[in-house]
C-alpha cells in the first residue's frame, strides 16, 4: 500500500492546541467495525456504550520531562555557545548515565561536544547512533540521571503540531490520571479522557479494568518516510504486563468477554504478547509490531482512541482495525462536526 492512501485534508484550526477546559469533557465518536457506522456522542456517555463484563486494558505509563535544553560549552573565557535541544529517549546503560536522545539540528552536535543543562550538569556527546545518525546522538553524563533531574532541566514534551511551549497547565493535563511508571517521551494520549469519576461509573457498570506498560517512543511518532509503507521499519518500544494481568486477559479470552484496549499502545503491547489464540504471555520484552490493512489481530476486539495525524502508523493501525475506507469516512465526518484531532484532541470507540 502507498503512503498517500493513508493522506486526509484537515483544517489547521481542528488540530487541538490546548486540552479540553475540564478534563473529560470531549465528543466521542462511535465507530462500528464491520460496518462502518458513525454515531455522536458525548465522552460521558461511554459507559452506557460498553457492555458489562468487557475487560478495558490501559497503558499506565508516565510521560518523563524529556524535552530539555543544553547550552554548548565552549573553550574560550566568558563565551557561551548556543541552545541545542535533546529529546531524550531510553537509558543505554544500566546506571543511567548513557542515554539515546532525538536532537534537533543534529549536524551542529558532534562527538566530543559538551552541553551544559539548566542545573548545570555536563553532557558529552560520545557517539552517532549507525544508521540513525542524522538525528541521534548518545550522551553521557558522570551521573546517572533521575525524575528529579529531569524535573529541573526538563520540558513536557508535547508533540511538534502544538505550537506552542509547554506550560504548567501540560504538566497536570499531558499525563493520565493512572500515570504510574515513568518512561515515555510522549503521551498515551487516549488515556487523557479517563477520570477518576469515570472509573467509579464503569466500576457501577461491572466493567473490569486492568494495565500494562509500554514506553512511548520512536515506534509510536517516527513518521513514515517510504513511498511503500510495508517498507517501514518500526523501532522496538519496552513493554511490560503482570503476570496477574496476563491472567485476567486470558480468562476473559477464555470466557468469550471482549477485550477493549485503551489506545494503540496497548494494543500493540497486547498483539506483540499474545500467541495465535489471541491468549497473553506475562512479564517484559519488547516490540516493533507494525499493523496496517491485512494484520489480523489476535487478542483485541474493541478500541479506544484518539484521532490521528495524516500518514502515521497510528492512522495504519486503526485502518487495520476497522478498515481504511471506514476510518477515512469517519474521519471526515468527524471534520464536518468539528471534532478536535491529535494528542489533545476528541475520542472514538471502535466496536
């Protein structure tokens, strides 16, 4: 399949720059599966639209301040070189001190450059990552470094289609209410919906709930670069799931209970770890599960999710889901009934 199947016109203002003025309060679209119906309704009318004994699986992992600023450190007295940004990615080393950043304007950042960070810390670029090298670079630190560093030197790291910086508002609203194991470099956005209040309503309803982890982070937001997008290569993302939970999963498989995942995070966490039955493996590993049109999926049978960018692999994933052609005609009417897009934006649930 190409690229440009996967390509929709959207109005710049539908792309939600801020979140909603009280958590929760978003339209939700209605989705069938099979046969691409389209209903309206309102983020407080979920559970009235899943039915009892479904078990819903959403990714509790935390968003790190990954985004932050060094400043070059140079050789001559009084001189300070200029700003570089570094998305930090994943821990390289077991001590914390070697990380994987994403850095912009990565020609100017070469090995041996030092970077000086807002509480003072040094980091040393020690190398290019291979083939990745136009746009990451290692970094080492004397020290490893912990949420409270990147508590002092780092920024929420909302996605580059909000333009603007990131303010104290984000660091409550660009986080789930679930949050628990720190990790990602974005978002898992479909869980920015939930409340505490909705859970106590789909605890009323019998509606079990269960979570796993994965870290958000190149697999999720590395756009797609080939003409042919089965030529795409996704990169690995960490995972975990409870034994406990693995257990809960598969006994509702077992019962014949639907499995309602929270956002394609947990879908893909939940398809990587389950065998042909559609049954999960507990513990750790790790993935680079690509699903687009002709994947056929094992352990999922609903979807909760957000509205995603022209071209990505999240719009691929969802298309695998309920089909290209219902995705792309919901999407327009969600246009035509102005729904808010992306990270920050409205919901759908597909059943």
């Amino acid at each position: 399949m190409k690229l440009t199947d996967f390509n929709f016109d959207l109005p710049q203002e539908l792309i939600a720059q801020k979140p909603s003025g009280i958590r929760g309060d978003d339209k939700l679209m209605l989705l069938g599966r099979n046969d691409g119906k389209v209903s309206h309704f309102k983020m407080e009318d979920l559970p009235s639209l899943i039915e009892e004994g479904t078990l819903m699986v959403f990714n509790n992992s935390k968003v790190r301040r990954s985004r932050c600023y060094g400043r070059r450190e140079v050789e001559k007295q009084g001189q300070g070189g200029r700003e570089q940004e570094f998305m930090f990615l994943n821990q390289m080393s077991a001590d914390l001190k070697l990380w994987q950043t994403m850095v912009k304007g990565a020609k100017k950042v070469k090995r041996g450059n030092r970077y000086v960070f807002n509480d003072g810390s040094v980091g040393t670029i020690i190398d290019s990552q291979g083939e990745l090298s136009g746009e990451f670079r290692l970094i080492k630190f004397d020290f490893p470094l912990d949420d409270s560093w990147f508590a002092v030197n780092g920024h929420i790291p909302l996605p580059p289609y909000i333009k603007r910086e990131d303010d104290d508002t984000d660091s409550e609203r660009y986080q789930t209410v679930y949050a628990k194991e720190t990790g990602s470099s974005a978002c898992p956005t479909a869980g920015l919906h939930f409340t505490q209040a909705m859970f106590e309503k789909l605890d009323a309803k019998k509606i079990e709930r269960v979570f796993l982890t994965l870290h958000v982070g190149l697999g999720t937001f590395l756009p797609v670069r080939c003409e042919n997008i089965e030529d795409h290569k996704m990169h690995e993302e960490v995972y975990s799931i409870g034994f406990d939970v693995a257990e809960k999963i598969n006994a509702a498989k077992r019962e014949g209970r639907p499995i309602l995942a929270v956002g394609t995070t947990s879908v893909r966490t939940l398809e990587s770890a389950s065998d042909e039955n559609g049954f999960v493996k507990g513990g750790s590993s790790s993935t680079h599960i690509f699903m687009y049109p002709g994947y056929k999926f094992r352990c999922v049978d609903q979807m909760f999710t957000n509205f995603h960018t022209p071209e990505s692999t999240l719009l691929m994933l969802v298309s695998a889901f309920a089909g290209r052609e219902n995705i792309l005609s919901a999407y327009k009417q969600a246009i035509e009934n102005r729904y808010r897009f992306f990270s920050y934006g409205d919901a759908m649930l597909i059943k």
